[in-house]
C-alpha cells in the first residue's frame, strides 16, 4: 500500500494590493471584506478545510503583522506567517525555506488574491503530482490573441488553441520546487510564477483544469464580481433612476450642497438642511430601485428630521443598493442657480458624496450652470438640482 503523500502550501500574500482601491487607498486587497470575511481567511480556509493538507504557511507582507494577527485564524495545521519579499519570486522562496524543516512530498502554492479556488482545482493538481514535477491549473484562451512588435500594429495572430490562461494554486514534488528556486533566486531575471521557474529548471509541468470562478482580484470591480459569485452567480440587471427637487433661498450666510456647506448671502429653506443636490441624488437612487422618493423614507412631518444632514437620507439609499445585493454604478448631479459659485467646490463634493455611498469619486459627477437670469433661479429666488444614478441589481424574474 502506498503512503499518503504530505502536502503543504504557500500563500502567498506579501503584496500591498493597492491596485484593487480606488481613491488612491493603501489598505491591502488580501485584508478586506469579500461577502462579510477577509479574502486572505476565505483562501486559506480553502486549504484547511481538507484532511490532505499537513501544513498551510501565510507568506506575508512585513507591515501586515498586526492585520494578520487580528484575522484570529486558528487550527494547528497553520503556521506561524513568514515575511516575504519585494518580488513574489521571493516570496515564494521564504514559504518553501519555512517549510524545509518539515519535508513535505507536495507543495501547492496560492495567491492570496484567488478565494474562490475549489477542491475540483485542488484534486486535479494533486492528482497530477502523482506522474509530474508540477501541475498547472489553466483555463483555455477564448480571446483571439494579437502579438505586435512595436504597441501600435499587429505583427502577427496567435493560435489560441495553444494558449491557456494560469492560474494557482500550482503544485510541485516539493525537493524539485525548492531547488529550482533556490538557483532562480541567483539569476537576474525575474520569473512571472513558479510554473516558468520550473519550465526553465527542466521540470515537467502537467495542465490540470482550471476554473472561471477561481477569479484573482485585482481591480476594484473584482470584489463585486467575486461577491455574485459567491451569491449564485445571480444575472445583475441595470436600472436608471432620476431625481429632482428644488428649494428656495431663506435668510441666512450659507448653503449646504453636496454635503459641503458654501458660503452664501442666503441659506436654503427646508425641514432638513435642505441640501437640495443630495435630495435629487438620493430620489434618483431610490427611483432606480423602486422605493419611491426620500418624503416616504424620511417624512418631512417626523421631528426627528429637522435641521438634519441630507448625508443621512443619501447614506440609507445606498445602503438599500447594498442590501439587495447590487452596487452603484455611477452618479450625476447637475445644479442649476446663479449663486454661489459650485465649481470650486465639486470636488469636495464628490469626496463626500463618494464616503456616503462607498464608490470611489471616478463614479461621481456633479456640474453647474445658471438658467440665464431667466426664471425663480435666474432671479435668485432659489436652487434646483436634477439627478440620475445606475445601479446594478440582481435581476428579478
């Protein structure tokens, strides 16, 4: 009878992950919330959920100490997190160093980034371990492939049949891996992933079935793609809403728009702060979701409504989005007054409006413009504000 192979596995999560934040944010993707748990705990659970695996070790980045630390994962089987490197390629060598001591026969090693990976991905490389130096996870090139010499003409159409697209966890005879890195580490290129290491240390490396749901996240749009997966792969819908609203001027030294208070010779009248571009942003969101206009959410008749910040209003609408399962898409507000000024003040408007509904400011726009001294707003009786907002939603048959 032969012996149960040991299996170990790197994950690597020694990146900083910026590119998956909008607004030029720093919080490292493998840290955030994917459908109410950290993708770095969702990866690693993929692992320790399986009786084969003898030892997961997280390779993480030095500065990600305390954020690992307060992820609280627990199970013997999962060693204490190593540091990596400025290049995966150096990182991968300080999970496999870690795991010298221990001599696994398997090693797989995952992306951090991958949290959908499944047990089919993870038999098939394993299976091919058995006949293998390596096995490679890939998925089928469906695009029709273009290569170019100069970035600017086609030199030449690829056969897509001969191309696949790799993904991880990607598996190795761990003695094998752990040479070829150790000699890659000397020379001065840098190696994309351990399946070229190998390619280029004369291993063999078998391709196993992939996965269209084992996603990499990488951009902001990927968390809410990974999230429908998670849901069921439900079909999302887009819906378009409008709003309008309009107020007149009152005494006062200030108006609030776009959750900025501006200086003024007047202020809006209202039962809130009467912020009337975040009330046609808001009915536009609601619109777009059937919930009627912000009157039946927030009744102007309630008390607890006076002098508050229209903030609130925007904060519950986008919170419904959320709630069913969809996303905002993008936002536009146009004012129309001739005073105040709006222009110098867009984009802190944008920066509040993209707090309270949790997009980046990439989604949002707001313009201005005057009616041509013609009607109440010509005459500076007032403001209007017209609105519309995409949302994407799951479709309901």
């Amino acid at each position: 009878m032969t012996a149960e192979k040991t299996i170990a596995v790197v994950v690597v999560a020694a990146g900083r992950g910026e590119r998956a934040f909008a607004n030029g944010g720093t919080s490292p993707k493998q840290y955030r919330e994917l459908a109410g748990r950290p993708v770095i705990s969702r990866t690693i659970a993929a692992f320790l959920t399986r009786k084969d695996v003898s030892w997961v070790v997280p390779v993480i980045h030095p500065d990600h100490a305390e954020l690992f630390a307060a992820l609280g994962l627990a199970d013997p089987r999962l060693l204490s997190p190593v540091s990596g490197g400025a290049q995966r390629q150096a990182s991968v060598l300080a999970g496999l160093t870690a795991l010298s001591p221990r001599r696994p026969d398997y090693v797989l090693i995952q992306d951090a980034a991958r949290p959908l990976v499944d047990d089919d991905i993870i038999d098939g490389v394993i299976a091919a371990l058995r006949e293998h130096d390596g096995a490679l996870p890939v998925v089928p090139v469906i695009d029709t492939i273009k290569r170019s010499t100069d970035g600017r003409t086609v030199t030449a159409t690829e056969d897509r049949n001969t191309l696949f697209a790799a993904q991880t966890p990607q598996g190795f005879r761990f003695p094998q891996i752990l040479g070829a890195h150790l000699r890659a580490g000397r020379m001065p290129r840098e190696f994309t992933d351990d399946a070229a290491i190998a390619e280029w240390a004369g291993l063999t490396v078998a391709l196993t079935p992939g996965s269209t749901r084992n996603i990499k996240i990488t951009h902001p749009e990927d968390f809410a793609r990974a999230e429908r997966l998670l849901g069921g792969e439900k079909a999302m819908e887009t819906r378009v809403g409008t709003g309008f609203d309009v107020h007149q001027f009152d005494t006062g030294d200030a108006v609030s728009l776009g959750g900025v208070e501006i200086p003024h010779t007047a202020k809006l009248k209202g039962h809130s702060d009467a912020d009337v571009a975040l009330h046609a942003l808001t009915d536009a969101i609601y619109g777009a979701m059937g919930e009627g206009d912000i009157g039946k959410h927030f009744p102007p008749s309630d008390p607890q409504w006076k002098g508050a910040a229209s903030t609130i209003f925007l904060a519950h609408a986008a919170g419904l989005v959320i709630e069913r399962g969809g996303r905002i898409v993008n936002l536009d507000v146009t004012i129309v007054c001739e005073a105040p000024r709006i222009g110098p003040h867009v984009e802190a408007m944008k920066t509040v409006i993209g707090k309270t509904c949790g997009i980046g400011t990439g989604r949002i726009a707001i313009k201005a413009t005057t009616s041509e001294q013609l009607g109440f707003t010509g005459r500076g009786e007032g403001i209007v504000a017209m609105a519309s907002a995409s949302i994407e939603l799951p479709r309901e048959d």
